[in-house]
C-alpha cells in the first residue's frame, strides 16, 4: 500500500500546476483525510470523493457559520470590524439568516433578469475583441484584457460601481486573496487590505445613498424584506461578496477554460465548427477546470461520521469541488475534457442552500465570451510554452496569474475566407 499523506499544500506550485493526480491518490487512499494546510491554521478533513461531497454540501450538520459555532461553544472572541465583515456573508451563514440574506438580492440575478443583460453583455464582448482585433494578431494578456474586464464590467454596472472605482476594487481583491500564504505577514497584509476595503465599500454605499441609480446597492440599501433591511454591516459583507463572486469565477471559467481548449485542440475545432454545443462546453469547462477549488470551510456542530470516518464536533471540513468534479466513479473518461458531455452533474457551482447565486450570469459570460472569442480568432494560439503557465497562489478559486496568447490576424484570415 501506498504510504499515506499527512501533508497536502494547497499552495505549492507543483500542486497549482496540476492538482488531479494528487486528488485521485486522494480518492483511492484517503477519500476523508485529516490534514494541515498552510494558510488554514488547525488541521481540517478534506472530503474527496463526489458521493461524500454531494451529500456533505446539504448536510445541515456542517454549519458554514464559525461565528454561531462559537457562541454555543462558549468560545465567542472579538473580531477586529475588517474581518468581521469581510467574514460575514450568505456564504458564511446558514439559515435562516442565510436566507433571509439571498431574499434581498436573488431578484438581480434570476434567469429572466440575466437573459436581459444578454445583449449587453454580447456588447461589451465584442467592443474587448474589437479592441484585441486592431491590434493586428499581436501578443495579449487574454486574462488582463478579455477575461477580467468583461465579467468586471458586468457585475459593476448590475451593482452601480463607477468606472473609476473598479480597478481600486480589483487591486484590493488580488492583494487579498493572493496575498502572503500564512503567518504573520498574512495578518498585517489582511488588517491592511481589509481596512482599505471597508473604507472603499463603505464610500460606495454612501454614494447610493446620496446618488440612487437602479444597481443593485441602491436596491439592497432601501429593500426591505418582512420589515427588515440590511445592516450596514450587511451591505458592505454583501458588497463584497457580490462584487467578488460576480468576476472571480467567470474570470476563471473563460481563462482556465481558454487553456484547456488551447491543450485539446480537437476540442476547439469541434466548437468552432459547433456553436450550439456552447452550452455543455460551459458546463465542461466548469467541471473539468475547476474555477473554485473547495467550498468555504464547513464545522461539525455535533459529533459525525463521513464515509465511515468519525468527525468531532467543531472539527473543520473542506468539502474539495475540483476532485469530486474528475471522480471517475461518476463521470466517464473523467480526466479527458469532452465538450460534448452530457449529462453533467458537476459541482462547479455547490449544491444545497449555498448553490452559487450568480451561476445564470457565469454560465452566460463564459458562453457568449468564449464562443466570440474562438469565432473571431480561429488560430489563436498560447504565446508561451505551456510549462511557463503561472497559476495563481490561491487555494480556493483556480485561475492563471496570465494568459499571453497569439491572436492571429483575424481581419486577414477573414479576408482570404472570402
């Protein structure tokens, strides 16, 4: 038998680079293994497997709310007001709280409310292509010039952002999240980030106030549900929240799922060839790439079991979404990317009350973004050889740090088609 792992970093390049073979060994060894993290503190079960995933994603036992845990444990402690809100939000609540958080907002981010962006969010797309194409089949970014700034665009006009104050937000939010991994530099450049943050949130929302338009912080600041209204507290958590989940993954979806069709060529000729299959390839991308790692850190509120090993009562869990999305016990030729694939019962986006809110609006970007970015520059190409990818040092959201590509000149092979 293989020698059994008691160390697993989430950070190390090695694992950034490809994480599959580490999950599988995972699945067959240690399906439920308890681990240190750096950057996690105290050790936490990870949960590997897609059958023990799913059913601990819905289990009311594993409480996402630290916070309540605390209380009932007697062990409640003063949390600086940076952290706390920061720390505090739908996806760090359970209900009723958690619902009573997604009642104020769900109505910006229903189907019929995303199908209307749909033209302006094809707009934007082909202004940033347009823009990419003058630059006659030269080197790109894709991630600095295409990927983030249209799920950024979107989310900051639903939400009521100025253009000024975007870039302020995106800074803040790489220095949070890719950030020192752990000790001491971790808390002084998380105290620091966090505190720029509130400021920032805080004068946005006074901005609404002062200014209403009809974004979302305007409606969260005067929406009421049962009589009751958020916080401001609340309002700077959802914020946050909603500025961060609403470009993270499909910054994500369309860069690691741009590297995966540029990897399987095959694959992105036969949607080139097929646009109607961009549907699946979404749901394929998501599944086979892995925008979110793991879910947010779960805690057993009484003494459990999960596939047969024995959680205590305030022990962590980390429920790992990429390893149960390549599970080979449920899906075919799981380590191959197969745009075609259906069904698809991946977790790119949870299960159970904590389902992503924005998964309409992710899957509509990913699928307009990348079906008008390989239609307009079919021959487009990686810049760099593909060991010279760099992934980002985060170990909850999957993404390049960079994605320098060659375009092609699409104004001429358009030219000699004709």
């Amino acid at each position: 038998m293989a020698e059994a792992m008691t160390e697993f970093d989430l950070t190390s390049p090695a694992f950034r680079a490809d994480p599959y073979p580490t999950y599988a060994r995972m699945r067959r060894e240690s399906p439920v293994c308890r681990l240190r993290i750096p950057g996690f503190g105290r050790p936490a079960w990870l949960v590997t497997r897609y059958d023990d995933v799913a059913a601990a994603l819905k289990d009311p036992r594993l409480s996402s709310d630290i916070a309540k845990l605390r209380r009932e444990n007697g062990t409640s402690r003063w949390v600086p007001r940076p952290f706390r809100i920061l720390a505090n939000s739908m996806v760090t609540t359970d209900d009723p709280d958690h619902a009573r958080l997604k009642n104020l907002v769900h109505k910006g981010f229903t189907p019929a409310r995303v199908e209307d962006m749909t033209a302006r969010v094809q707009q934007i797309t082909e202004q940033l292509l347009a823009r990419l194409e003058e630059r006659g089949g030269g080197v790109v970014d894709l991630i600095e010039e295409f990927a983030l700034v249209l799920p950024m665009t979107v989310i900051s006009e639903m939400l009521g952002v100025p253009v000024k104050e975007r870039a302020k937000f995106r800074r803040f939010m790489l220095n949070l999240l890719d950030g020192p991994p752990s000790g001491f530099l971790r808390l002084v450049n998380g105290l620091y980030n966090n505190v720029r943050m509130i400021r920032y949130l805080d004068r946005l929302i006074e901005l609404r106030r002062a200014e209403p338009d009809d974004g979302l912080i305007t409606a969260m600041v005067s929406a009421e549900q049962s009589g009751d209204r958020l916080t401001q507290e609340e309002l700077v958590g959802m914020v946050f929240l909603l500025l961060l989940a609403g470009h993270e993954t499909t910054v994500n979806l369309i860069g690691n799922g741009m590297l995966a069709l540029l990897d399987n060529r095959e694959q992105l000729r036969l949607l080139q060839a097929n646009p109607g299959f961009v549907k699946s390839t979404v749901e394929e991308l998501l599944r086979y790439t892995n925008p979110v790692q793991h879910s947010v850190i779960r805690h057993a509120i009484e003494d459990m079991e999960i596939a047969g090993q024995r959680i205590a009562k305030s022990d962590r869990v980390i429920l790992m979404l990429a390893s149960a999305n390549r599970d080979e016990t449920v899906f075919e030729n799981a380590e191959l990317l197969d745009i075609t694939r259906d069904p698809n019962r991946h977790m790119g986006f949870g299960l159970g009350i904590h389902f992503c809110l924005g998964a309409p609006l992710a899957r509509m970007e990913g699928a307009i973004a990348l079906v008008a970015l390989v239609q307009r520059f079919p021959d487009i190409q990686l810049a760099i050889s593909r060991d010279k990818v760099q992934w980002r040092p985060n170990s909850l959201l999957r993404g390049l740090a960079r994605l320098p590509v060659r375009l092609g000149d699409a104004r001429k092979e358009a030219a000699l088609a004709a």
